[in-house]
C-alpha cells in the first residue's frame, strides 16, 4: 500500500518560449518499477462566455448563428482540439501521458487563442481547410466559422478565464492507487474539494466488510467494487436540486453494466457484495441511491432509483433507447445509475459512452475547483495538468 509517498525528488523550474512559465516544488525518492501505472489523462477549458463566442453558417445561411453541443473537433492539431460549447470557446486534448506532451499541447492552445484574437472576430470559411496552424473541418453541415471575442478582455491566452475539467482512464486494477494518490496534498488541491469526503470514505473503507468470508484476489474485481462503492457514497452526498452528474466528482463516463460484463466477476463475490452493501445502507435508514433527489427531463423531481434496484440493474441491465449525436438513436442495455430515470435522452453525464476496449474512464468534475472564486486562466490549468500528469505517472498498483 502506498503510504506518505512523496512522489516528486527535486525543484524544476519549467519554461516555455511564451507566456506559460510555472514552478513546481517536488520532494521525496522518485521510483519507477515494473508496477508502475500510467494513466492517460484528458484536459478541458471552456472558456467563459463573457470571453468568446463560437457561431457557424451553413451553405444556405444568410447569417450565422451560435454552434452547440457538437463535442466534436471543429479544428485540430496534434493533441488538440478546438470545439464550441454551447456557443462558448473549448479547448480540448486527447489523452495525454508525459510532461512534454502536456507542453506542446498547452503551448499550442496559447498560440491558438492568441491567433484568434488577433484576427477576431476570425472567420474560417471554404472548410475543410488549414489555416493559422490547424486543420479545419466542416461539423454539422458548417462552411464557415466564426470565432468572435467579446467585450470582457480581447480574447488572449494571459486574459481569458476557463471552466477546467479532465478525463481520466483509470484501469480497474489500479483504482485503489488513484485514491491513494490523495495521500499527496498538492494533488488533492488539483483535484478539487469535493472529492475529499468521497476519497477519506474509500480509503478508510475494508471491502472485506462487503464480502465477508470471502478471500478476493483478483485485482480488477476489488477495483471495480470499489468504483460501485464510490458511486453510491457520491449519489448519498448530492445534495439534490440539479443534474445527478454535478454529485459525481469521479464521474462515469461509461456505464457499471458494460463495466461488470468486462471485469467477469464470480457471482458468489457479487451477490455476496450487494446483499453487504444494501444492508450496511438500510442500517443507515438510506434506501435511496440519490436520498434528496435530482432533477431529471424538464426540471422534473426524480427520487430513483433504490440502491437494490441499482445493484440489480449492474448484471440485470435495462434496453433503453438512447438519443444520440446527429438525431441518432440506438437501444442498449444500461445500469439504472447510466444515466439515472428521467435523463435518459441526455448524451452526456453518467455513462454517456460505450468502453473503448477494458479500461473505464471519467471525467473530473471537480477539477481546480478550489479556485472557484477566481476561475484559472490557461497558464494555470497547465501547471495543474502537469502535476497531474507527473503524479499518475508515478503511482503504483496498491491494491
């Protein structure tokens, strides 16, 4: 088990040709073994709308108008992505794994923001096309874009102000040392405030106690039980009134039930562990997976599902009907938590997506939320994305 590991040994004084200049203090033995785990992670920065406006026209438009919801690149270099966000400017990599990655890829989100302002607004017609460094293409029948900044400051990279957020692929025979990780001080800042409860819960928790008399051994399935006990100690902590996916500070991207199918877990573990759990829970008088409810389709209350009723749909999944991208549909088998009743036709949030192979992942919803007061600029979601980067690198399977 990982304990009080100082992961960084020595001072760096990190510098980059543009306004991206950090320091990061780092102490304690660095270590790298065969156990080591690399975990990819993502980055996000919305920019706030008081800063950019993303509009596109379409070949018969005769005027243009906000671009939304496209999740999609509508320009790209390397590891970088440009989309619109409801009308608002995103930045987005692709999974990132090394520190020169995380430089390269924040520096040329600099570059691009700075060369958008100094042509705002900057229209990029004639799509597909290369222009001011990336590779534009057409998304949702678009020709022309249009990227505008807007009265609050002139659009550069040292004035914007960013929502953050990250993704994270965590193996499920490595998730005890993502938790572990909180034992690090500057991480746990990085990540946010909220994920603290959650993190003292798992960490303080014996899984034994949910699978009494049994001896597991497998690591992918300690791993995957203790992501269902991650859940369910979120969805307790909501405090209602909003979307279900703002109680989840690790949040499922993928659904349990996909998750389950993968991991192949002996059936005696997992009734055992759900009999467990569903008795530790009512001793509690908490019944309710989300105990002060949500909101669901319409600004409506939801109160469901039941904790047994969730447990149950992780091997006895649902057929729903999901409302895809472009209009899309397609019926698949879900857990009753991905996504919860009532936000079902959502595309995004809790289990939006189908795994990519057999590792899950999930968004950081509480990303450099100590910062909420003051929302960061790009120089400084690159520091946090760094430490990031530097400590998943370096932590070890702890199970």
């Amino acid at each position: 088990m990982m304990k009080n590991v100082k992961i960084f040994h020595e001072t760096k004084q990190i510098k980059q040709r543009n306004s991206l200049e950090m320091h990061i203090t780092c102490k304690g033995p660095a270590v790298v073994d065969k156990n080591v785990v690399q975990r990819a992670v993502g980055f996000e920065a919305e920019a706030l709308k008081d800063y950019w406006n993303v509009q596109g026209k379409r070949k018969n438009d005769k005027s243009f108008s906000q671009i939304k919801d496209t999740k999609e690149a509508l320009g790209s270099i390397d590891k970088l992505e440009v989309q619109s966000d409801n009308g608002n400017l995103e930045l987005v990599t692709k999974p990132l794994q090394t520190e020169e990655e995380v430089t390269k890829t924040f520096n040329q989100m600099e570059d691009t923001l700075n060369q958008l302002a100094g042509s705002s607004p900057a229209i990029i017609d004639s799509l597909p096309k290369q222009s001011m460094g990336l590779q534009w293409t057409s998304k949702k029948d678009y020709v022309t874009y249009k990227f505008k900044a807007v009265s609050k400051a002139d659009g550069r990279a040292d004035s914007v102000k960013f929502i953050p957020q990250a993704t994270i692929d965590i193996p499920f025979d490595s998730f005890e040392s993502y938790i572990a990780l909180f034992n690090n001080e500057e991480y746990a800042k990085v990540l946010g405030k909220q994920f603290t409860q959650t993190a003292d819960f798992l960490k303080a928790t014996n899984l034994g106690q949910f699978i009494p008399g049994i001896v597991l051994n497998d690591l992918a399935a300690k791993g995957f039980l203790k992501m269902v006990l991650m859940a369910i100690k979120d969805a307790s902590l909501f405090p209602g009134g909003d979307d279900p996916k703002y109680g989840f500070p690790t949040m499922p991207r993928n659904r349990f039930s996909e998750m389950y199918e993968k991991v192949k877990i002996d059936n005696n573990v997992w009734d055992t562990f759900k009999k467990q759990v569903v008795d530790y829970y009512r001793r509690q008088r908490q019944d309710l997976l989300f105990p002060k409810g949500y909101l669901g389709e319409d600004n409506k209350d939801e109160r469901g599902p039941t904790i047994v009723q969730w447990l149950n749909s992780i091997d006895r999944p649902i057929y729903m009907e999901d409302d895809y991208a472009q209009g899309q549909s397609k019926e698949r088998k879900s857990d009753l938590l991905s996504p919860p009743p009532g936000q079902r036709t959502k595309l995004e949030g809790l289990g939006a997506y189908d795994m990519a192979g057999d590792v899950p992942f999930f968004e950081l919803r509480d990303f450099m939320s100590h910062s909420d007061d003051e929302k960061p600029l790009i120089g400084e979601i690159y520091r946090a994305a760094l430490i990031t980067i530097k400590l998943e690198q370096s932590s070890y399977r702890s199970i």
